[in-house]
C-alpha cells in the first residue's frame, strides 16, 4: 500500500482525492500555488508545498516543481485530479522515469486517445460504433466538399487536439462549409497550436451519452452504466444524471458491455468515461476521457462504489475490488455544477465568501473547497462546487434536489443556483425530455439581458 500520494490539483478535486486516501490510510500531500495557500486542500492535506506563482503554467502546470514535491516530501505517487495535467501523456512519462507511480492510465492509452482522430480509429477497430465521417484529418477545402457530399449535410468540424468546444463549428450546407472549415482551422491553431481538422456527420437532436469503464491494467474491465450530461452551455456540461432518462437496461447492457470489452482488450488500466452522442436507439462515439470526470459522483451514488480509493487500488496492482457482476443499479443520481459567475451572461465573478452552507440529510453530497470568510481566486476555472442527490427514483432525486438547492447558501459572490430553481420548473427537465441543443435554446428564451 503506498503510504503518501501526492495530489496533483486544487479545490474540490483535490479535497475528494484526499477524504478517499484518508479513508485508506494513506497520507497526502497538496500542492499549491501563492494565490491558494488558504485552500481547504492545503488546510486538510497532510503535507503541503508551494509550487509557484498563481499562474497555472508557472504553478499546477509546472511538472518540474510537481516532481520536486514528490522528491522533498516522499511521496510515492501522483493522483492528477481532472483538468491540469491529468491527460498530459508526456507527464505520466516523466512521473515513471522518476520511479514514482501515475494514477491513472498509462501514457500510451492518454496519447491514443487524445488525439480524436487515432481515437476514432482505434475505437471503431475494438468494434465501438462511431459518427460516419473522414477517416483522417482533412486537410483542404475540396476533401470537405468530397467527403460532405458523401454523408450529406448537417456536419460538424472538429479540431483533431480539440476540447472544451473550441476548434468546433457547425456547416448546415455546401454554402456554409468554407466559412465554418477555415474558422474551425483557424481557432485550433490559436488553441492547440495545431490546425489539423476532421469532419464528421451533425446528428441534430442527440442525447451525450457517457459510459463509466474501469480497468486493472491486466486485461480485466467493467462498465459502471451511464451519465446523461446533454444539459449543456457551449459544449461546457451543467447537470448531468444516472442512470440517462432515455436508455433502457437492454441498451445499457449492450454498450455497456462493448465499451468493457474495448478497455479489456487493451488492458487499459484505471477509471475512464467513453462518451457517446445518442440519437433514434444508436450510440456514436465522440471521445474517451482517460481520467476521473468533474461528474463521477453521481456514479459512486447508484453502485455504491468509491472511484477514487478504486484508481489507487490500480495503480498499487492490486485487482478490481468488484466484478460486473457486483455492479447493481439502486435509485437515481442528480449532480449540478454551481460556478461562480454572474448570470445572464456566465460571466466569472470571484470574490470573498461572506457566508458559505451546505445542504444535508439523505442523499445529499456537497463537493466542495468554500468555507466562511475564503477568496475564491481569478486565475482558475469558475467551478466551486457540486451538489450531488440520490433518491429512490428519478422523481424523488428531483425533489431532492429542489430541496437541497433552497438549502444551500452561498453569500459575497454571484453564483449559478438560480439557474437551477428554474430549470427545475421545467416540464421538459422533470420529465427527461431534452437534448444537447435544449439548454441553449432556453437560454436564449429565458435568460435575456
């Protein structure tokens, strides 16, 4: 068992990652920048060390002061959190050839999958259905025109390094490609320093589907069902539930057990999420993240498991602590996103926390690194924390989760949870019935200057 892990990331992640190692016995030590030598996860750590200037590319990216922490602390392995390095396929190596141990996946598996493209091609040889779209990269206009005749209009140009929805843009016909061809080349060069692009067919009402898979890294993988997460804001997720309100059991099953497969068959090891656009019965892959997602409590709600204590059971080389068998679905899961930004606009609004409580009682889950009298700092992503809700039912979840909201206080700073007493007046929202286009619409309608 390794006795202290270092925890390669901030707030609430950071804070969830070491609840899970103290459960274990395992000691911790948190990372920090100057800007969050107050952080909870700096207070709850066991261990804490300064790794630079609040900058992220000076600070939580910086992988020489990371590894120097583990150096002067003894830390013996690297949990990365999500965001930050936990895709960086190049730092995974780097941890290895310290003699230090990823939790995670192996850097191969995080550079296949990274780049969408070897991805796709990887996904659809372990027999994962996919978007109809080019095989590679395209690299002119006139491939465009000749592949868009071919699958027919909508299509969608993605960015080959993409993420986050940037390097992404949407031709409805032959007379809107050019434009959305050179713009969608034009940001993933600016972004990703890389203008290579690939085109895929636009399905119009679908549902984002993710499924939760789980691997030792010796040939053995489960899946933990599906994540609904089509309540989205310019590809950025904003509630996500499990199980998804329009899969059946039969369907579960059947991805379920494609996706298991595809992680068995390259012994891919640790927690990751195959995410899918579903639309009329079919599932088409988009993407794999290889790490644990901003989402996965709402997982640990309906199976009862712990993600994380799992990816350090791994990463030891111990085996899984369940089979597929184990893995029973009981009730209903609802997580919401709760940023500090001002509203109509989205726009990020740090500051003190003048009064900061949290909702309790059955079912209810708070992640989050806010306390009385904390600055939230500018420099970082606008998340500061996730309210997670368990019921007997999707309805119950619902109901719970109206309630857990009025409970909530978060006083100094503007925050997202009036979006979310609206959205829960919805018909459409207690009922299920929504795609990934339903929350821009309403938008739109509700939410005007």
């Amino acid at each position: 068992m390794f006795e202290k892990i270092l925890i390669a990331n901030r707030g609430e992640i950071a804070l969830r990652v070491i609840r899970a190692a103290r459960e274990m016995g395992i000691k911790t030590v948190a990372v920090h920048s100057t800007a969050d030598a107050d952080a909870m996860h700096v207070r709850m750590a066991d261990e804490s060390v300064c790794i630079g200037p609040p900058s992220s590319s000076e600070s939580y990216l910086s992988i020489p002061s990371i590894i120097a922490a583990c150096e002067v602390t003894g830390a013996q392995a690297i949990h990365p959190g999500y965001g930050f390095l936990s895709e960086n396929a190049n730092f995974v190596q780097i941890v290895e050839d310290h003699g230090l141990t990823f939790i995670g996946p192996s850097a191969e598996h995080i550079r296949i999958m990274g780049d969408k493209i070897t991805a796709k091609d990887t996904m659809k040889a372990l027999g994962v259905p996919c978007v109809p779209g080019s095989e590679g990269g395209v690299a002119t206009l006139k491939q465009a025109q000749a592949l868009c005749a071919e699958i027919g209009f909508p299509v969608i140009v993605k960015a080959t390094a993409g993420g986050g929805g940037r390097g992404m843009k949407v031709a409805q016909s032959a007379t809107e490609l050019e434009k959305a061809f050179l713009t969608a080349r034009s940001e993933a060069k600016a972004a990703f320093g890389n203008d290579e692009v690939y085109i895929e067919k636009y399905l119009t009402t679908p549902r984002h589907i993710e499924i939760q898979v789980f691997g030792d890294g010796k040939g053995r993988a489960v899946h933990l069902g599906e994540r609904d997460c089509s309540l989205q804001r310019r590809h950025q997720k904003v509630l996500e539930e499990a199980p998804g309100p329009c899969i059946t059991a039969e369907e579960r099953a059947r991805i379920g057990k494609i996706c298991a497969d595809a992680c068995a068959n390259i012994q891919y090891r640790g927690a990751g999420t195959i995410e899918f656009l579903y639309e009329k019965g079919e599932f088409f892959f988009i993407e794999m993240n290889t790490r644990l997602q901003v989402e996965h409590p709402v997982t640990e709600a309906i199976f009862g498991v712990d993600l994380v204590q799992e990816q350090i059971r791994v990463a030891e080389g111990l085996p899984m602590s369940f089979t597929q068998d184990d893995l029973i679905i009981n009730g209903h899961a609802i997580e919401v996103r709760i940023n500090a930004e001002k509203l109509p606009d989205f726009a990020p609004r740090p500051g003190r926390i003048t009064q900061f409580h949290a909702p309790g009682g059955l079912g209810v889950r708070m992640d989050s690194a806010l306390y009385d009298g904390y600055k939230i700092p500018p420099y970082y992503d606008s998340l500061i924390a996730k309210l997670i809700v368990h019921g007997k039912d999707r309805h119950s979840a619902l109901r719970r989760l109206a309630r857990a909201l009025g409970e909530l206080i978060v006083d100094g700073v503007d925050t997202t949870v009036p979006l979310f007493h609206a959205l829960l007046q919805e018909d459409d929202i207690q009922s299920g019935n929504y795609n990934i286009h339903w929350l821009e619409h309403w938008l739109e309608t509700n939410l005007r200057d």
